[in-house]
C-alpha cells in the first residue's frame, strides 16, 4: 500500500484539503490515507469544521504522498519552526508533496521549493510569492508538476491536481472513473486558469 | 444570523458535505455554521478522514438551513429512526433542506419529500430512488430546487447547489465572490448535467 498523509493546522481552508482527500480516500485498495498535525486531536478550519489529526508530527509514520492545503492559517504559521521542520522532513522521505491554493506559500518557508516550478492562489498572489522568493512561481496554471512538488492554483484547483496525480501514480482510468463517480468536470489541462486572467496576472489577449 | 446544520452520520461522502461547507462555512457575516450526528464527536467518512460534529441530535439547536450529505452510509441508515426522525424534526423546523447524493435517498425514507420534485446521484440511481416511491424524481439535474427542499445530483454537484441557495438567499454577488475565491467554476445552470447523458438517464440526443 502506498501511503498519504494530509498536513492540518489551525484555519486551514475546508475544501483544499477534503478535494483531494474525496479522490485520495476513496483508493482503499491502494492508498492508506490519514492526517497529520502539531497535536492529534481536532482542528479548526477556516470554515468552522473540525477535521481530526490522527497523529502529531512527533508520532506520524512515513509518508510516501504528502498534501499540504493552504488558508488564512498559512500566514500565521509561516514562523512555526515545529511546522516548517516538520515539512522539511516529510518532503525527504516523500515521493510527492502537494500543496494547494496558499499552502505553497507556507511550503516555500521551509525551503524545499527553492529553484522549483510552483503555482499559488490567484486571488492573493503577491502575498504567497513573496513567501518564497526562490521559488520560479508559474502566474498562470491550476496546477505545475515539477516532478516531486505538485503545488495547484486556489482551493478547487486542489481537486484537478489531485486527479493528475492519481493518473500519474495509478493510471488514466482509475481518474477518469473518480471523475465520474464524483460527477466533477475534471479539467485535464493544467494550463487551464481563467483565474489567472481574472486577477490581471496574465494579460486577457494571451488567453 | 441565519443559522446552518450539517448532519453527519458514518460512512458520509467528504465531498458531500465539505463543498457546500466550503461555501456556507465561507458567509462568516451571515451565517453560522455548525455538525449534527446521532452522537457527538469524531464521525468517519468513506473516505477515511474523521469530521467532529458539534451536536447530538438530542442536544442540537435549530437550523434554518440544513444541509444532508450522502455517500454509502446512507443505504445504511435507511432504517435508523432516531435519524429518520430527526430529519423529520429538522425538516419542520428549516426554511431550506437541502440534500446531495444519495443524501435524497436517506431525506425520502423520512417521508418529507412525497409529492415534491427532488434528484440524486446519477450512477446509483435506480437504487436511489427505490427508496422515495412517493418523490417525483428528475433525471436530468445538476440539482433541483423545489422551494424548501433543494437536492443535487452526486458529490461535486453539491458545490453548484450550495452557491444556487447562497444566490437565493443572500445574492448574486456573495454567490459570485465565493466561486472566484474557491477558483471554482461554477455551473449555474441546474439542467447542465452530463452525467446523466453518462449513464443512459436519457436519450444522448436530447443533450
């Protein structure tokens, strides 16, 4: 079994973490999938919904895919050395670490994007790049693929990249048919940002 | 405040209920959200991540929206009582049920959707609407607004209702912010739906 685990903290945002975790948690027979905080026990997100950590940093195992969503919280976290360690050892033992929306702000403090191809939210782009100023940000992408670091665009973008990453780890089909199941209109193309030109990062004719 | 109760049981579908949550937990100003279950604490998703709900059914205040998730734990629950009633209590007392998936097929076991017009999910629908003989079910539907009772179709389908109400209850612009923040784009058409085309619901030609 290949094993992911999902990264908590306080005023994470509810859907980029449970729109990959809806793709990822439903391959029971080929992904253990759990959740990771500072401390076991609840967490409050941004949304007033409390997700259960089943481990803390001190206890987790090893993770082969790592999910990092983003939220209000990754500005508060961005000195959290406890975090910003734990991210660090995770992404080493990792195969593949995913962030979505602002989680590649926070991912980027801890240094392991440096010289990588990342994407961040639209809506508060200069504030997440600024996180991580050796980092090549990508303006215009749901989601960039650089191989180890899968980091997606805002929120629903998580949802997009998490099915890329199941076609690359386990095939076309095996999204296509958690496309399906989810009724979600998966968009496969990781060019695709209308976002990115609706917050004046890319001009409207290059589109 | 208008006030938002989601009702969890085991086996939920995260997505169910975490993309509405992601766009009413979003409305801070308007709304306060909160999680119902049979018992509180910690309840398990199919997809193995664990949402605390905040109240028993015993203990919870009352709601004037409701939202019911599906997934596979509903065929479970058809004939818990304690839920089915609470449903029916909830029902009485809400200006707007609303329901995805499969979470019509557990609402009309209660009863409160005979002679209204509601939907469900489209790959399991046979089986989802054996349970409501009395519901006039619609086929082709991205979701179905009945007045007090708003169903969707399966999982992602819940995101577009969710911004349909926030629409209807608290404008086009709140509904409009939300989807640009969550970078999702948003099907605001309620008889957009392919799914059902997918799975022979009806004829390919119609489309």
């Amino acid at each position: 079994m290949i094993s992911l685990g999902a990264v908590l903290f306080p005023n994470f945002e509810l859907l980029d973490f449970a729109g990959p975790m809806e793709m990822f948690g439903s391959l029971k027979d080929v992904l253990d999938v759990t959740t990771v905080a500072q401390d076991a026990g609840p967490v409050r997100s941004t949304q007033r919904v409390d997700v259960v950590a089943a481990h803390s940093f001190d206890t987790a195992p090893e993770f082969d895919l790592v999910l990092l969503p983003g939220g209000w919280g990754t500005f508060d976290e961005r000195d959290n050395e406890q975090l910003l360690d734990y991210l660090r050892r995770a992404s080493e033992r990792a195969e593949i670490v995913m962030t979505v929306c602002s989680g590649s702000a926070l991912l980027s403090r801890s240094g392991v994007l440096d010289g990588r191809r990342a994407t961040t939210n639209k809506a508060f782009w200069k504030q997440c790049v600024a996180e991580g100023p050796k980092v090549n940000w990508v303006p215009e992408a749901r989601w960039v693929d650089d191989g180890k670091f899968v980091t997606s665009s805002g929120v629903s973008a998580g949802m997009d990249m998490a099915l890329a990453v199941v076609q690359r780890k386990f095939g076309a089909d095996a999204a296509s048919r958690l496309a399906t199941m989810t009724e979600y209109e998966w968009h496969r193309d990781p060019a695709w940002d209308p976002f990115a030109k609706l917050h004046g990062l890319v001009p409207e004719t290059e589109g």
